[in-house]
C-alpha cells in the first residue's frame, strides 16, 4: 500500500506549500523531510487540530472512512458515496488537501490517528463484529426483517447512538435454559456484543443496516438553509447608525465619569462588582452593557489602570483625542479595537470553575479564541448580499455548528449569541443584517468604514427648542460648534433620539465663568432658538450676570480685588469663622495663601459670586476640570484581524523548499567525501576547502553535511561559485559558513 510519506514525496510543490498553509503546526518547527512531515501530520493531536476546521460534510466523510477501517485497508470511493449518500469528490479533495486522506491504487487510505481524533464510536456506531464483515446489505436487512418488534425497537434505539446499552439481562447466567428478554435473544443469536455482565455494544454492520445501508440519516450532512429576510440597506445603515451614536455617547460618559471619579482596581486585577453597579446606575445602563463599555474603551486604550502604588481605572491621554474626533471616527476607533480584541465581556457575573464571580476588567475574561470567533460570525453573514441577514439569529447558531461541529458546543452557541448582541449594540448589525460600514471594516477599509457612518448617521441640526421650563431640547444630534456651547450654558437631563437640558443658574455662572459674556448667552439663545426666548431666561441670566464678577481673585498663592470697597470689607467680617486667610492689602485688594480655586469654590459656598483672571486681567476657567488621565499603553490595532494568519505562502514554499532540498541530498550518490577528523564533530577544514575549491573549478554538485544555527543537523545539494571568507556560496546564493560544515562528498551521476 502507498504511505503517506510516498503520497506527500509524489505532490507538487505548490500543494505541499497549500498543505503547511492549512496546518500551521506542521511548519513549526520546519521539518527535515518528508518522513518527518509525514509523521508529525499523522499524530493524534495534529490530526485533532486539522478536524476542527473541517464541516460536517467533509467530517461526516471521514467518518465514513474510518468507520470502513480506511485506516488500515483502501476504501474505493464509489464505497464512501453508498456509505453517506453523497458525491464525496469534493470532501475527498479538502481531505487529501490536508494529509488527512491519500489516494491508493484500488481506494482512499485516512491517517491510523482517525480513531483517536474523533472518538471511540466514530458517528454513534459501536465496533465491527467479524462474522457480519463479509455479510453481504441484503442479507443483514433480512436478518433485520425477521426480528420480533420488541428486537427491532432495541436495535434501532442503539443504532441512533450512542451504540453502548445498559441492562441486567447481559448476564449470560441469567438467561436460563431459553433467553426471553430481547437483550437475551439478541445475544444468543450473535447480533449483539457482551461486553459485560451489564452492558452490551451494537456491531457496527448492525447499526449501518438499521440507518438504511448508511452512516448518517439522510439530511444529516445536508448544510441548513436559515430563513433570510431582506431589507433596505440604507434602512439597516440607519438602524446600526443610531445603535452606534448611542453606544459613542455611552463611551464617552463612561469617560467623564471616570476622569472626575476613577475606579480602584482589584488585587487580583479588574473592576469590583459594587463600582461596576454604581457605575451602571450612573449610565443608567444594565451591568452588562456597561460592562461591555468597559471592555470596548479598555481595547481602544481609552482607559487604563494607572501606574501608581494603588491603582485605579481611569481614562488615558488617548480620551482627549478621541473627544476632538467626529462621531463617525470615535465609532471606528470602538469598534476596530472590539473586532481583535481578546476579551469576552458577556461572561461577567457568572461564575468561574472556583465558582468565583467573574468582574468587568479581569484577566479571567481573556480568551485567545475570541477574535476569531466574532469573524467567522460576522465573515458568515457577509457573504449574504446587501441588505440581506437572518431572520432569527439562532439560525447562525446552527449554521457555525454545521460549519465547524468540532467547535460546536454550548460555550460556542453562547458566544455567538453573545457575540450578536454585542455587534448590535456596536452599530455592526442591525434588523439581523450587515451594515454597510461593518462590511468595510472586514475588508480593511477604514475609509469606507468611516465615510459610510458618517453618511448613516442623522444630519446635524443647528437649532434648539427652548421651553417656557427653561429646558432646550435638541431634536436630533447638535453641529459640533452649537453643541459645544449649549453644554456650556446648560446641563443634560435626558438623552435619546432628542437631548433635553436644564438651564439653571449654576449653568449660567459655569457658562460667564469661560469668560462669555451675558448679551452673549441672549444672542445664543436669540440665535438658535427656533422657539420664542421665554421671559423667565432672560431674567435668569440678567440675574446671574449682575451678580457676576463682582469679585475678582488672582495668585498670591492667590488674590482678590474689588472696586466696591464696601463689599470687601463684608468679605473681611465674613471670614471670621472661616479659613480663607484673607488679608487686606489695599482698599480694593486682598490677598490669600489657599490656591486660588479652591478660595473662589468656598467663597460660592458662602454666597459670593467671584470669577477668576489671569495676568493680563483676562477671565479664565477654573471651574470645568478635564479630570485625571494616566499615559496611554493600549492602542487599538490599525486594522482588525481574525483567526491566528497561517504561514505565508513564502515562508511555506521556503519550508518545502528545504524539505525537497534534504530530500535530493539523502538519495544523492556520493564519491570522493571528507570525514569528520577523529575526535571531532566536523570535518578537516584544508580536506573541505580543498574538495569544495575543486567542485567550484569543475562546476561540479557536492553533498554537505552540516549543522544550522539551531543546532539541528541537515544536509544539503550544493553547486559551489565561490568559496572563501569561511563561507561557501552556492550558485543560488545560498550561504553556508564553514566551521558549521560537518562532512562534504562529490555527488556523482547515477
């Protein structure tokens, strides 16, 4: 029979450098030969790791192989087409691609490791019994035909898997004189396995025979086919846009809250579950998105623990940046980092195999498996046209379960469900469908990706409607410049599609405190209102503003002035149970040693309207901090990647390269040769020089024997051009330096 080393020695480059692609783990470390390479793809693990990309059709194939002992005797494949009942050419060629399977000269021969690889009782069918071998289809659905009811019902129960049955009638002892139970009459006959005094094994012919002459049920390898729905793209745009405007807005309020109040982080690293509920409540979010917000900013670097003895979560210098940035990059920015990201954040809360709780941040959420599941989900419904997704998304659950059954199970149907709602709430999916910029950010189009976002989100509006209740609602996202100035003047009450906010008077003094002036606020309002200005504003301004600045502070460590002496002397009497360590320097100046801010906060404490100036006099804020940050390690890859990236086809040809190399080296015929000197591990040096000058003069091959920088041994067809400077240079360019060469010998013509 052909082994499988003569069937990888019988390939053509190109699909020995197809095969290293695929198996990454057959390439690491390169393998000397094509015995080495033949063996290390017929180990169990290797043979595993190739099975799990492998669908059912193609498993289900194998299968049929091995359960038809491929492994040991050629199976010809009209044999494997009646076995499944399906033209199998194709899952024979993935097969054969993957040194899984080769061809024989009267049928198909699978790696021995099959049995290993997938398992005891390979398609729920139990061991082959000898006697039924050579039993011809017909004769054994005879046989099936003439058992009793209560029989066919037991055999057919353990032909659907798995084959292996519990009963107290497997006791031979037990039967009597006459058997007459099933278990008992099916023993006597042969048609059953004793395997023990309680548990009996269906043969495998049997279980074939009971499936109808097959492995599988029909339909059993059939792909599923989800039901689809279709919808407008620019609808889906719409739909993920406003998804995504919700979960930018969330990220950066989870930043200002984080820069004003930062988090401790837990010894044992992460986010405690009490903060994580303050700060959900504060959002006004579930634990599970907020926790999703923390994962998402933490991969995009936007917050990061700080480097000090008690560390604590807070935004990176990053942050800032990303503020400055139109919506459509921030969203970008979020996502590139979710897409790679090595973090599943659906499994905080839940409890680990030490039935600790897990926590946002925490290294136990870490999974290397992670990006690569969230693209063969995302990757899947692309390949659906525009517009078109799954109308239920357990649909995808079964069709990635078809796709790759050796990964299916119950924490990978969690993770793609977990994964759904994730890239809904990111804005990638929408109405069960792709969306335009999500299909762009698979491609690795970070243009397209930003300019479809900005195409999907809602048009700026550039007015307010400003309400008798001295509330402005924004009926839809403000132009950046407006925006910028209504959150100067007033505070957020509510989000959603329209903002609503609340001006009061702390508002107002925040906004004349940025040095804007009162006819400023009443043209902005004049301005952008599409509504009538109400009274009861315009009075609240004036209000403000007339009390406003009054009373001026600078740095003596600080200072104040005031041209109302009389209302200076008022300050005096009024710190005389108060540690403002005021001191009266001239009729309309005092000074102070408190930092001026935090003088001018206790003076509004006490009643006081101050504002602060700089040197030249001018107004400047103190009031708005910008919060703590800590230096930015974590920056979001430039583009999303998905599974680990096999070999490139350069460094698999390199390998194969080598391996063809070695190979044409071991069956060279050898004459005149240089052996290592005695006592030494390489040879004569003047004795090579002298035989590799000789063969460089003649034009002529030489085998060398020498050892890599690795260690590892090899060999080597070299045609000496130049020899010198302790190297030997052959006609490729390939270099070899001469110390490391052990023996040497001319390759003579067969």
């Amino acid at each position: 029979m052909t082994s499988l080393a003569d069937s990888l020695r019988a390939r053509p480059d190109a699909e020995l450098t197809t095969l290293l692609r695929l198996r990454r783990d057959l390439a690491t470390p390169p393998p000397r030969d094509i015995d080495v390479l033949a063996t290390r793809a017929g180990t169990a693990a290797s043979v595993a790791r190739a099975c799990a990309d492998l669908d059912t059709r193609t498993l289900g194939v194998f299968t049929a192989l091995l359960v038809d002992e491929a492994d040991s005797v050629p199976v010809p494949a009209e044999r494997v087409a009646q076995l499944t009942g399906i033209d199998p050419t194709m899952e024979l060629e993935q097969l054969r691609g993957r040194a899984l399977a080769w061809d024989d000269a009267s049928g198909v021969l699978i790696v021995p490791a099959a049995t290993e690889a997938l398992g005891q009782h390979p398609a729920g069918l139990g061991d082959s019994l000898p006697q039924l071998r050579e039993t011809t289809a017909d004769s054994l659905q005879e046989t099936l035909d003439e058992l009793r009811a209560d029989e066919r019902e037991l055999l057919d129960t353990l032909a659907a898997g798995p084959p292996i049955g519990t009963t107290r009638d497997a006791d031979p002892t037990a039967f009597g004189e006459e058997p007459h139970t099933p278990v008992q009459r099916l023993l006597a006959r042969g048609l059953l396995l004793h395997r023990d005094n309680a548990t009996v094994e269906l043969p495998r012919e049997l279980g074939i025979a009971a499936r109808g002459g097959r492995v599988f049920r029909d339909g059993a390898l059939d792909e599923p086919a989800p039901e689809l729905v279709s919808h407008e793209q620019d609808t889906v745009d719409t739909t993920a846009a406003g998804e995504a405007m919700e979960f930018v807005r969330h990220t950066e309020a989870l930043l200002r809250s984080l820069s004003v109040s930062p988090i401790p982080v837990l010894k044992a690293g992460g986010l405690g579950i009490r903060e994580a509920r303050r700060l959900a409540k504060e959002l006004e979010l579930d634990e599970r998105n907020t926790t999703l917000l923390l994962e998402v900013a933490a991969a995009a670097g936007l917050i990061a623990a700080d480097g000090s003895a008690t560390p604590e979560w807070m935004p990176t210098t990053l942050m800032d940046s990303w503020l400055a940035c139109p919506t459509a990059v921030r969203w970008t920015m979020l996502a590139e980092a979710w897409l790679p990201a090595t973090r599943q954040p659906y499994l905080a809360g839940t409890k680990d195999h030490k039935d600790k709780t897990l926590v946002p941040l925490s290294p136990e959420l870490a999974h290397p498996g992670a990006p690569a599941a969230r693209h063969r989900m995302l990757d899947t419904l692309a390949e659906y046209p525009a517009g078109t997704g799954l109308r239920d998304p357990d649909d995808l659950v079964t069709l990635l379960s078809w796709r790759q059954p050796r990964r299916a199970g119950a924490p990978a149907r969690e993770a793609t469900r977990a994964g759904l709602l994730e890239a809904r709430k990111l804005g990638l999916l929408a109405l069960g469908t792709l969306s335009s910029p999500a299909r762009a950010l698979l491609e690795q189009d970070r243009a397209t990706a930003i300019d479809n976002m900005a195409a999907a989100l809602p048009t700026p509006v550039d007015h307010v409607l400003v309400q008798a209740d001295l509330t402005v609602v924004a009926p839809g996202p403000l132009e950046p410049e407006l925006g910028g100035e209504i959150d100067a003047v007033a505070d957020v009450e509510s989000t959603g599609h329209a903002t609503v906010y609340r001006v009061t008077e702390s508002s107002v003094r925040r906004a004349l405190d940025t040095g804007r002036t009162s006819d400023e606020l009443h043209e902005l309002f004049r301005k952008y209102s599409a509504t009538p200005v109400p009274q009861g504003l315009t009075y609240l301004i004036n209000d403000v503003a007339r009390r406003h600045g009054r009373l001026r502070g600078g740095a003596a460590s600080s200072f104040l002035r005031c041209d109302d002496e009389v209302l200076l002397t008022e300050l005096m009497a009024a710190q005389e149970n108060r540690n403002w360590d005021l001191r009266r320097i001239a009729p309309t100046v005092v000074v102070s040693s408190r930092p001026l801010a935090e003088l001018l906060d206790e003076l509004r404490g006490a009643g006081f309207s101050p504002i602060a100036e700089g040197p030249d006099g001018n107004i400047i804020d103190l009031t708005r901090d910008r919060g703590q940050r800590t230096a930015a390690t974590v920056r979001p890859p430039e583009y999303p990647t998905s599974e680990p990236a096999p070999a490139s086809s350069e460094r698999a040809a390199a390998v194969v390269e080598r391996i063809r190399a070695a190979e044409r080296a071991a069956s060279s015929v050898r004459g005149d040769a240089v052996r290592p000197a005695p006592g030494s591990g390489s040879a004569d040096t003047a004795a090579t020089l002298s035989l590799l000058n000789r063969a460089s003069r003649e034009g002529r091959e030489v085998w060398i024997g020498f050892v890599d920088s690795h260690g590892t041994a090899d060999q080597r067809i070299v045609t000496p051009a130049r020899v010198g400077g302790g190297m030997l240079q052959g006609a490729n360019n390939e270099r070899y330096p001469l110390h490391r060469i052990t023996s040497a010998a001319m390759v003579e013509d067969r």
